[in-house]
C-alpha cells in the first residue's frame, strides 16, 4: 500500500469495521464507534509507518479488489482484512 492510499484506507476501513461489529457482534452503534475507536489506534500506532505491519493491496486486471495487513504482536502474527 502506498501512502497516497493510506488515508482513504483507513476511514473504508474504520466504517467497515463498525458495520461488522454492529452486523455480526451485535453490538449497539455508539458501543461499536467507542471499539472502532480504541482498536485501530491500538493496532496501527503510527498507520502505514507502524513496525512489525505489511499491507498489501490486492489487484485484479489494475483494478483494486480487496486489502490486508498483517502485525506480529509478542511473536505472533495477525493478518487483517
């Protein structure tokens, strides 16, 4: 991922995250924002520069299909969509 694409990235990324949560964890939407909002702050400190991250965007035919990063944390490795 290039660090034009962070930024936009990262605000689909927060959005999608939320809708999960309130889709799939049943989770009230304030409840959902306040985790959103504490979570990715947690996991990506400084964004793109974060240590120990990868992010990878994914192209078909020059055409952006999907993303993912993945962190190691205390030796383990945590891939994200």
């Amino acid at each position: 991922m290039r660090q034009d694409e962070y930024e936009p990235w990262d605000a689909a990324h927060r959005v999608e995250y939320e809708r999960g949560l309130i889709e799939f964890a049943g989770m009230s939407r304030e409840a959902a924002r306040e985790k959103v909002d504490h979570d990715v702050p947690a996991v990506l400190p400084d964004g793109l520069a974060t240590p120990d991250t990868h992010f990878w965007v994914v192209e078909d035919d020059g055409r952006r299909v999907g993303s993912m990063f993945l962190g190691i944390r205390a030796g383990e490795a945590w891939l994200y969509d």
